[in-house]
C-alpha cells in the first residue's frame, strides 16, 4: 500500500521518512465510529440502571458525538467510499445497444457480441 506524505510537521518527518505505513478507508472509519456509538448506548443503558447519572449523560455525549462523525464521514465520502455502484449512464447504454443491434443487423451473433461484452466488463473491474 502506497503511504502519504506527511505535511505540515518538521519532527513528524524523523523516523518514518515521512509516510505513513497505513491508509484507513471511509468504510473503516465508519464501522469504528458504529462500534463506538453502540459501546456508548450500552454504556447509557448500563449507567442508567446502575443509577449512575453523570456516567449515563457522558456516555450519552459519546454517542451523539459518534453520530455527528458518522454523518460527517458519509457526506464527505459519497456513496462511492462505500461501495455504491457508480450510476448508469443512460445515454452511453443507449448509444451500446444500439451498436449491437447495428452489429447483429450486419450478421454477428447476438449471444456472441453479449458475451464479448460481458468479459469485457469483467476485464474492466479488474482493473
């Protein structure tokens, strides 16, 4: 995994050569931001039947605090850090099946120049 570049720091650069070993994703981020609100709801549960009142209301700081990070991460990641399918270009799928039914019209196998299409969206994720 390529690392960053750390800006903005003179001693940040000594001893890690100036990158990080890591990259943590949007996804990453989210999921330890769910742990942390769900270990802070219990908490409030816990604290609340325990008649612990200060710890509930700093447990319930956590959690509102978890979620506004939540919210943060997801509005400045896009749907496309979470693994939504980018949309579908309608007029680019208009203009491929017209191509193939151009193609089909001139004399090639309709099963054939599906398949062709197919492997070649299968080549393209892979990359």
């Amino acid at each position: 995994m390529r690392g960053l570049t750390v800006v903005g720091h003179e001693s940040a650069n000594e001893g890690t050569r100036g990158t990080f070993a890591g990259v943590i994703t949007p996804r990453g981020i989210r999921r330890i931001v769910i742990g942390v609100c769900a270990l802070a709801i219990v908490g409030m549960i816990v604290s609340s039947i325990t008649s612990h009142n200060g710890i509930a209301i700093a447990t319930g700081l956590v959690a509102a605090v978890a979620i506004v990070c939540l919210i943060l991460v997801t509005a400045v990641g896009g749907p496309e850090a979470f693994g939504a399918p980018p949309a579908i270009d309608e007029s680019a799928a208009a203009d491929l099946e017209r191509r193939v039914e151009s193609l089909v019209a001139s004399g090639a196998d309709e099963a054939e120049v599906r398949s062709l299409i197919r492997a070649t969206q299968r080549l393209s994720k892979r990359q």
